[in-house]
C-alpha cells in the first residue's frame, strides 16, 4: 500500500516552506516516525517524520523547492512488499517504448480519487478567482504538475497536483470565486499518471544524477525561449522567487508548461543543468535596474538594487527567511504604531538577596535555576490587571481588551530573534516561569519551537541586560500595544533616606503604543513594576 508523506500544518499565517536536506533516498527502508526530512518556514524548522514504516518510494520535492501546506513531499511502500519499490523505478524507463505496458492496469480498475482542494491563501484572505486551467479532463497529469492558479487580492497561489494520474474532473470553471480548503476538482491516481510523472520526476532523483544531465542539455539550446519570451504567460510568484532565489535568467529556462510557462520542474532541471545563471548586467542594464529604487517599505525592502562591483574583502550571505520576517515586522511597527518609550530605574538589591538566600534550595527542589525573569513576569501580570490597555490591541476601529496574559520571552538565537510565550503567565509559579523560559532557550537554539508556542501573546519582556545593555527603546511586537525591557545591573551612588549608598540599579524602558495607551496609564504601570521588584513581597501578597 502507498503512503503519501505530505506537508503539516505550518502554523498561523504560514503557508508555505522551503524543503530541506532529505535523510533518506528512494529505496531506503524507513521506520515509523523516522525523520525524513526537515521543512524551513519564515518562523522556524519542521521535522517531518514517516507516517508508516516500509520503503520510501519517490521524492515529489526536491531539496530547496518550496511546497504547501498539505503538498505532497514523498511516497511510502508500506509493508513487506516495499522493497520491490526500488527496482520499480528502474523500470519506469522502459514504459516509454512501451505505453501498452502501464496502459493495462488502469484499464483493469483504476486507482484511487484524490481530491484538489485550494490551498490556505494567507492571513485575512478569504476568497481567490480561478485562472484558467492548464489541463483538460482527461489528460495525464504528474505529481506536483500546475494545473490552475488562483488570484487573491495580495498574490497569485499555484494550484499543484496532489498526485500523479489522470484529471478526472473540474467541479470549478475559470473565474469562479472560491475560498481555501475547496474541492475544485479530482485526480484518478494510476500507473499510466505515474509513468508519465517519472520523466519529469528523474532529474531529481539522487542515484542516477549522472543520467539526467544529457536530458538537462537542451537547457542551454535558449534560442526558442526568447523568441517565445514575449508571448509566453508571466512567472507565477512561486516560480519567480525560486528564479530569483537562485539567481537564474528566465529568459534562458525553457518552460514545458501550457503556452511555453516555466513550472518549477524546469527551474530545478535549470538549477542541476547550471545553463541558467544571470549574467553580469551590463551598465545600461544596471541604470535601468537603478532607476525604480523608491524610499524604503515593508513591500519593497526586499527588492533588487543596483548591481555593485564585487569586492574580495565583501560577503554576500541570503537573508534567511526568518532575518526576513524580523526586519518586516520590526518595520511594520515603526510605520503602524505611535510609539513612545518611558523610563524608570529600579532597586534590584531586594530581588538579589531573596535569589541569593534561595537559589540553591529552588534549584535542587525544581530542578531550575531561579533568575530574574520570574519575578518580572510576575510583576507585569500585576500590573497589566491594574491598567489593562497595556494588555490590549486595535482591531480595525476597536478595541480588544484581553483578560488572560501571556506573556512572550524574546529570545536570542544564531538565526535570529524569536518570542516563545508563556501562555496564562498569571497561573504560573515561579518554578513553571523558570522552568518553562529555560525550555524555551534550549529549543529555541535548536530551532525545534512550534508554531502555537510563539503566537498568542499579549505582552513582551525583552532582556538585552544579559548582553550588557545599559539601556534601550524597544520596539513594539505587533499588534501588542507594549513591551518592556530590562537592562544590566550597575552598581550606582543612590540617595536613601538622606544618606548615599551603593546599590545594585537596573534601567527598565517601556514601549508602548500611544494610540491606544496614554501617558499615565504608561508610566503608572511602569511604576508598578517597579514597586513589586523593590519589594518583592508584593508579589506574594499581590498588593
């Protein structure tokens, strides 16, 4: 029995990822639940495992692909007959000359239906319009082959086989309306769909590597793509960004698709060809690149500038999509709130006496290392009841007042900056606090956070003290309406009383959106804060 290895549910507002290294090839045996293959979002990494034990059969996504949410990755025999699997695909060569041969198995029964159903569409977009379709019932489609597009308001999505046979049906014409998660037609799965897939299919095949070059080598034969360049339909975005990814020349790709279109097999059979690669641009080329370079925006900061000459004491390095993502909602912050930050310092010498006189007992009793981060947490529960704009978002013309807190932990990582969160913070001991921010660390740096663990938050700690930050404005983590930073610990001249002493200051910053929160409301939270960390009995009491 075939087993489809499909991607998962990449969490909210995700849509798609980038396809990693795979541990297994085709004919591997591979046990349930076995890694198979890693899945790279803007957000973080996914592992996808084998949902049944047996043989790994073909490998619909090639390394670097960008595939869907519920995209076919790969198919599994299952059980004792899968081994039979990699022999079946030195066969798959000789159905060519010989169509009677897979012919016979779908004419004795058929296969399966399998449904094709829209893709989720992106955050906020309920409806796309049906392009026309690149295939007619009837015809023999390959797995991940383009049958249709749909148009939304922000991006056309590619509609891809979700298995390799014969298009049985179209339930929705060109121009239709539709919404994600609809049947707009189905696919009879067969032999005859899978022989016609393996041509397709074979460039990406790792064993025989050296076999499909001499099949890539019509590649650099570009003089029919120019000529077809003007009147062959345009990139679809997908295609586009793995052409731009690779820094490949379309021009020079030629496209197999309906009308001469580039699908994404001719971009992969461009890459392993290398016939593809843009060239220099010479300097006319390089003012005309110049010329529509705009003030900068969260739509265009990643669009392409000038060619610059190269230099040997330079790196080039490809933001990844998680750099991406930061600076986009870093500047989606500066462009949306009305952001003001408000100061104070605190006395942290109360706070470091109690960690001191029970770190060690705290640490052997819950088996986690009692910080500082616990008692601020608990603090900013505290005071988000007290003044509960500072908990809130706008939401168009409204205003949403959130009675639970969770509160996000920004963590530093090699890739980047992310926010697990601490869901009902309120709830929480200072044991399930430390204990939960240090789990977050670990995974966090390994890169193996869910996606539910870093949405849903409503208020942000930031800690650049740890780095030796003396202060800072932080920036908001949208739609949140504020965040609070911590900073190092200095020892300064202090008046008490009427007396001077030495003692242990903390800088602490609130960034807040003014919108929706007022001065007051800032800078009287702010100063709760700083009553539950001067004395810390308050949390306890929570007075």
């Amino acid at each position: 029995m075939t087993v489809e290895v499909n991607v998962p549910t990449l969490g909210e507002s995700v849509t798609e990822a980038t396809v990693g290294k795979w541990t297994k090839g085709p004919g591997d045996a591979v046990a349930v639940d076995e890694p198979l293959v890693e899945l790279e979002t803007d957000k973080v990494t996914i592992e996808v495992n084998a949902p049944a034990a047996g043989t790994l059969g073909n490998i619909a996504a090639a390394e670097g692909a960008t595939v869907e949410v519920g995209a076919l990755l790969a198919t599994i025999e299952e059980g004792a007959g899968a081994p039979a699997a990699k022999p079946a695909a030195k066969e798959e060569a000789k159905p060519a000359a010989a169509p009677a041969a897979p012919a016979a198995p779908a004419a004795s029964g058929g296969g399966s239906m399998v449904d094709i159903v829209t893709p989720t569409m992106g955050e906020s977009v309920s409806t796309g319009t049906l392009g026309a379709w690149a295939k007619n019932v009837g015809d023999a489609v390959a797995a991940d082959e383009l049958l249709v597009e749909v148009e939304t308001d922000k991006v056309t999505i590619e509609v891809n086989a979700p298995a390799a046979g014969k298009l049985a049906a179209i339930d929705m014409a060109a121009g239709a309306e539709v919404g994600p998660g609809v049947k707009i037609g189905s696919i009879e799965a067969s032999a005859e769909g899978a022989a016609s897939a393996a041509p397709a299919e074979a460039p990406k095949a790792p064993a025989p590597a050296a076999a499909p070059a001499p099949a890539a080598a019509p590649a650099p034969a570009a003089a029919p793509a120019p000529a077809a360049g003007g009147s062959r339909p345009p990139l679809s975005p997908a295609v586009r960004k793995m052409v731009d990814d690779n820094e490949l020349d379309a021009d020079r790709i030629t496209g197999t698709g309906p009308q001469g279109r580039i699908t994404k097999g001719d971009v992969q059979a461009a890459i392993q060809a290398g016939t593809a690669k843009r060239q220099a641009a010479p300097a006319a080329g390089s003012a005309a690149k110049a010329a529509p370079a705009p003030a900068l925006t969260t739509e265009n900061m990643f669009a392409p500038r000038p060619e610059r000459p190269p230099n040997d004491r330079e790196e080039r390095v490809k933001l990844s999509k998680l750099r991406q993502v930061i600076a986009r909602r870093l500047k989606e912050a500066q462009n949306t709130a009305a952001m003001l930050t408000t100061w104070n310092e605190v006395d942290m010498g109360n706070v470091m006496a109690l960690r001191n006189e029970y770190k060690e007992v705290f640490e052997k009793k819950h088996g986690a290392r009692m910080g500082f981060m616990s008692f601020f947490v608990r603090a900013a529960c505290i005071a988000l009841k007290e003044w509960p704009a500072v908990n809130a978002e706008i939401y168009g013309d409204e205003i949403i007042y959130k009675n639970y807190y969770n509160v996000g932990v920004a963590v530093g990582t090699p890739q980047g900056l992310v926010v697990p969160v601490l869901k009902d913070a309120d709830n929480m001991g200072f044991a399930d606090i430390e204990g939960g921010i240090a789990d977050f660390g670990r995974r966090a740096r390994d890169g193996k956070l869910g996606m539910d663990e870093m949405t849903g938050g409503t208020f942000t700690i930031s800690n650049g003290g740890v780095f030796g930050s003396l202060n800072s404005m932080p920036i908001l983590n949208v739609p949140q309406s504020a965040i609070l930073g911590m900073h190092s610990i200095q020892k300064r001249p202090m008046v008490v009383g009427d007396e001077i002493e030495i003692r242990p200051m903390m800088h602490l910053a609130l960034s807040y959106d003014h919108r929706i929160v007022d001065g007051r409301e800032a800078v009287s939270f702010l100063v709760r804060i700083k009553q539950c960390i001067e004395d810390p009995q308050r949390i306890l009491l929570n007075v």
